[in-house]
C-alpha cells in the first residue's frame, strides 16, 4: 500500500513538474518554412518572419508541428 501511494505521489508531482499548463503561450511565424515557436515575439528567431506572428498555446503550436526555438529556449510540452 504505501508503494502504490508513492507512486501516485510521484506520478503526479511529475506531471506538474514536466509539463507547463497547456494555456502558456508562445509566438508562431505563420509560414509554412517557420519550424519553432518562440516565448517572446521579440527573439531573433523570429527577425526574419515576413509572416504574421500569431500567439497561441503551446498546445496548439506543437499540434502545428512546431519545436521549441533554440535561442529563447520557450518551455516544452
């Protein structure tokens, strides 16, 4: 019994610590060329986007295919 109970309790610390809440937003290009999502619309990883740059949940950019930029290192899934 108190094995089932650490884990529960680690399971669930886990998913906090993992994952930021799926509402955090990022900045997307909106092009089909870009590839990552940004934490903040002034990264120089978006300078070249001749695009709109859209906020959105990180959620949604991940489901558009994007990763996360190596400049501005946005949290991950």
């Amino acid at each position: 019994m108190k094995h089932l109970l650490l884990l529960i309790a680690i399971v669930i610390h886990l998913s906090f610590v993992s994952s930021p809440p799926s509402g955090t937003v990022v900045y997307v290009c909106v092009s089909k060329s870009s590839v990552a999502y940004h934490s903040t619309n002034t990264c120089s990883g978006l300078s070249r986007c001749s695009h709109e740059i859209k906020a959105m949940s990180i959620s949604d950019a991940i489901a558009m295919g994007k990763r996360d930029c190596h400049i501005c290192h946005p949290p991950t899934r």
